[in-house]
C-alpha cells in the first residue's frame, strides 16, 4: 500500500479564557487534521497543531510522501525530515520547552505516521494498540486539568465553567470535572497567582479530595528558591511537582531539595535532553507526548527508555480533539511503565469534535480503549467542514497567549522565573 493522497484541513474551535504562565487562551484553539489515502482506497486520521508556521511545514512535507509505502516507518521519516531542512519549531505560547531542529522534524512527522497506523491497523484489522505490541490495559486513565480562568471571555457571556481566580473557585472546578467524569486524579495549571496562593489551592484540594493524586503545573514559572520553598510546603499532599523551574539546570537544583520527584514535558523534549537530564538527576518523571515526540512507534521508544533508566511516565496535553485524544488513547494502552494519569483538556472542548461521536468516552476517568481497527475512530465530515469555516472566519492564525492577554493587560509579562 502507498501513499496516494493527503489532506490537510486547519481547524478551530471555541476555547475558554485558561490562564497560565504566558497569558491565556484565545476564544478559538487551533488544529490541523491530517488524512492520508491509499492507492487501495483506505484512509487514516491524524491530528496536530494548527499554527500557521506548522501548517506551512507540513504542507511543504505533504508531497514529498505521496508514493511512500505505508509501511516505511523510516522512509517516512526520512521524507518529511528532508523537507524541513534547518527549521526550528518556534512554540508561540511558550508551554512545551525550547525549540529544536529535531523537534521540528518531530512534531511534523508525529501526525502522518499516526494516520498510516490507523491505515495499517484498518489493513490487518487490529487496532494500533495492537501494532505497538499490544494493550497491557484496556482502559486508559486520564487526569483532571484545572485552570485558573476568567468567568467568560472579555464581552462574552459567562461560560458553563464559570470563574475560577481562588481556592474555592478551582475546588469547584474540580467537583465538577470530577462529578461529571470520574476523574482519580487532579492536576492544576499554576503559575498564575503568586506561589502562596496556589499553595492554598492544593490545600484545598486535598481537603476537598482527601484520596485523589494531586499535582500542579507553574511551567517554569518560580525560581528554584522558590520551587523548593513550594514542595516543601506540599509534602504530602503532591504525587509529582512539575516544570517548578526553567531548564535542566534549575530542575536539577530543586529535585534533591523537594520531598516528591519533579515531572517535565518542558526541559526534556527531545532525545538529546535524556543525558544531561539523568546525569544531572534533574528529573523523576517524564511527560511524553507523540505530537512532538515523533509519534507513536517513537514515543514507545522513549518509554523503554524511560524504564531502563528508572524515570516514571505520564502524558502530556495539549488543547486537542478526539482523533489525538484516540492515538493518546492507543499509545498508553501498549506501554506497560505508565505509572501515572494521562493530561486531557476534553473537559474544555465541550463536546467540539472533528470525529463521529460514541467511540470515545470516559468512564470512571478512563477512556476505554475503541473496538474497531485502526485507531477506531470516524472521521464526521460535516463536523469537519464546519470547524473548518470556523478557521476561515475566526481570523486566528497561530496561538500566542501573550498577545491575547495583552490586549485587556498591556503590561502582562509571561512568568518564567518570576517569582
């Protein structure tokens, strides 16, 4: 089977006001889908960022696959890297650490690969799952993702979520997304607020869910003075403390201060931040994500890694829709070493989706792994056109968080080491 064709549709859909470190979310998130045909007629999904500058790159890849067998792991790679050339992936809203030519080459390769999975898996009628050397669990348990936010976007009505800018605020989004989907563990995007008053949020937490897995998230928004005053005050009460500090060096300062291990899907995010991360001890945990990772077979790759070297393993979210929340989905089914929740912004999607309904779903907290082949789920084309018109009209190209914020705050500056 080769590659006959490839359609690239950006997309956009509505997006609450979460605040973190570098501002906050645009009324509209962006996605690119990915489908890729076969000269036999098959299809497959992949899902990826939707940034103008990512959208270009993977449009100038497009062409350079067409004719690659589906099989050709390495022949795909190799394609879509030599149509990158030199580039460095630049993330706009500051979130997902530096930048790389390797990076690069990653997240544009991640959403194609995917869609030949889900080819493959349609071919042989196993579910991808299965092509990563099989599920060692049939449901997937994801984490509650808490923001601070706003009630509604500026001269917006206010949203189903509501405010939440205080400890009650964020225990209450919490009870909601816990009532709502089950969730067993609760995460909270920090480096908001000064560190003290997320401090209180935790407590409030636990005291809200005295048995639930907690963690918070600053991203590199405290110094390591700070991050190792912050973790000390919460022993006890957090399962990891991630991204407190910038870069490896600064990890590495806090890890041996703080009682709990520090997690990252900031400071290693490539392959070659592995070595001087395990040899300066800077992490425990590690927050894998196939979007920029290079995609699945590769994320598998990493997760060995990850259990040679005696590094834990979560997953990281990005805003996303259900064709990524599916190959997430498939890739923490088939690696045995995940110890903790996957990260999912679904909750904030409110139902917004590019796939047909009734594949996906929590239950508990986890999603339960989809039955079909391939990645199991259908791609809805009026939803996809839709969401399309919504990229036409919205007149959002690429996501800054800073900008936006500053539109209502003109002095906002991202927090990375600020407290």
């Amino acid at each position: 089977m080769r590659i006959r064709e490839i359609h690239l549709t950006p997309v956009a859909f509505r997006d609450p006001p979460l605040l973190n470190a570098s501002g906050i979310h645009e009324p509209w998130a962006l996605r690119t889908i990915v489908e890729v045909v076969t000269d036999d007629g098959l299809s497959g999904l992949g899902e990826t960022y939707g940034d103008r500058s990512h959208l270009e790159r993977l449009r100038a890849a497009a062409p350079a696959l067409i004719g690659v067998e589906v099989h050709a792991h390495h022949a795909q790679y190799a394609a879509v890297a030599a149509t990158v050339g030199g580039d460095v992936f630049v993330d706009q809203h500051g979130l997902t650490g530096a930048g790389s030519n390797q990076k690069t080459v990653d997240a544009v390769f991640s959403p194609f690969e995917v869609a030949c999975l889900d080819i493959r898996g349609k071919a042989a009628g196993l579910r991808v799952a299965d092509l990563l050397g099989g599920p060692v669990r049939e449901a997937v348990p994801y984490s509650a993702y808490l923001f601070y936010k706003w009630a509604g976007h500026p001269g917006e009505d206010e949203d189903r979520f509501g405010a939440a800018l205080d400890p009650e605020g964020i225990a209450a989004q919490a009870r909601l997304f816990v009532e709502e989907y089950g969730f067993g563990s609760i995460k909270l995007k920090g480096g908001v607020l000064p560190p003290d008053e997320e401090i209180e949020a935790v407590h409030a937490l636990r005291e809200a869910f005295p048995d639930l897995p907690l963690r918070i998230d600053p991203n590199a928004a405290w110094t390591p003075e700070t991050s190792i005053r912050v973790g000390r005050a919460l022993e006890g009460v957090l399962e990891y403390l991630e991204d407190p500090a910038p870069e490896i060096e600064g990890m590495a300062r806090v890890a041996p201060e703080v009682p709990m291990k520090l997690a990252t899907n900031m400071c290693v995010v490539t392959h070659a931040h592995l070595p001087p991360a395990l040899a300066r001890g800077a992490i425990g945990v590690l927050l894998t994500d196939h979007h920029y990772w290079g995609g699945l077979l590769r994320s598998t790759q990493v997760a060995a890694l990850c259990e040679t070297f005696g590094l834990e393993l979560s997953m990281h979210s990005n805003t996303h829709l259900g064709i990524s929340l599916a190959a997430m989905t498939h890739l923490a089914a088939a690696v045995p070493n995940l110890n903790h929740a996957c990260d999912t912004h679904t909750p904030w999607q409110q139902g917004q989706d590019v796939v047909v309904p009734g594949a996906l779903r929590f239950v508990e907290g986890a999603v339960p792994l989809p039955q079909a082949p391939g990645l199991g789920v259908e791609l809805d084309r009026d939803a996809l056109g839709a969401l399309h018109e919504n990229y036409l009209r919205c007149g959002v190209e690429r996501r800054d968080d800073t900008a936006y914020m500053r539109r209502f705050d003109p002095t906002f500056q991202p927090k990375r080491a600020h407290w």
